[in-house]
C-alpha cells in the first residue's frame, strides 16, 4: 500500500509564534535530544529523520522528510506543536515527554537534520 501525504497542518496561533525556553548549541541539550529522538522518533523518523524508521512503512501517511527545506523552513513553534501535540497516526507525546527543556532539546535536535 502506497503511502499518502498528510494534509496540510492546522498549527494553532500561539504555536506559531512560541520561542524556545532553552539556549541552542549546549552540548547536553544536543545529547538529550538525540537520546529523546532515539528512544520516541526514531522507529517510525528514522536515525536522521528521513522517514524511513522500521515502523513507518505500516503507517498510511508518510512521516515525512525532517531535512527538507519544507520542514526546515517552518518556525520552531511549528515543529514543537507538530512533535508534541500530533494528530492521526502521530501520536501526542505531551505525557511522555513532560519537561518543556527536554520537548526544545528535541526540537534542536531536529533541527539539525538538514541536508
């Protein structure tokens, strides 16, 4: 079964616009990340986010490509409500990640899986 994009997301205002309650570029907050990528995102993400983890070809929707421009160009705000909140088969992740350091140290570490 060929896997279909997802629609586009509804990001609610104050998502938009949120900023980080952390400093980028500490190496624990990098560690963190990753360890919290590793142990949450990368079944289905994959190690560099590229979409292709060990459980995302049983989903319907792709999960996308995290080094894209599309993805890299949305706001932090919007990559948080996205990891966090989801929606449909991306499932919310406010109860297993609770500290708001943490959630960013995800977002960070995200981040830098551009091409």
């Amino acid at each position: 079964m060929a896997q279909k994009a997802g629609a586009a997301w509804n990001i609610p205002a104050n998502y938009k616009t949120m900023k980080s309650t952390i400093k980028a570029g500490d190496a624990s907050i990098n560690s963190t990340g990753k360890e919290l990528f590793n142990k949450h995102c990368k079944s289905c993400h994959g190690a560099k986010g590229l979409g292709d983890g060990p459980k995302a070809a049983s989903l319907k929707t792709s999960t996308g490509d995290f080094s894209s421009a599309t993805f890299q160009g949305q706001a932090d705000g919007v990559i948080y409500y996205q990891s966090f909140v989801g929606r449909d088969e991306m499932p919310n992740f406010e109860k297993k990640i609770l500290d708001e350091a943490d959630r960013w140290a995800v977002v960070y570490y995200i981040r830098g899986m551009k091409k």
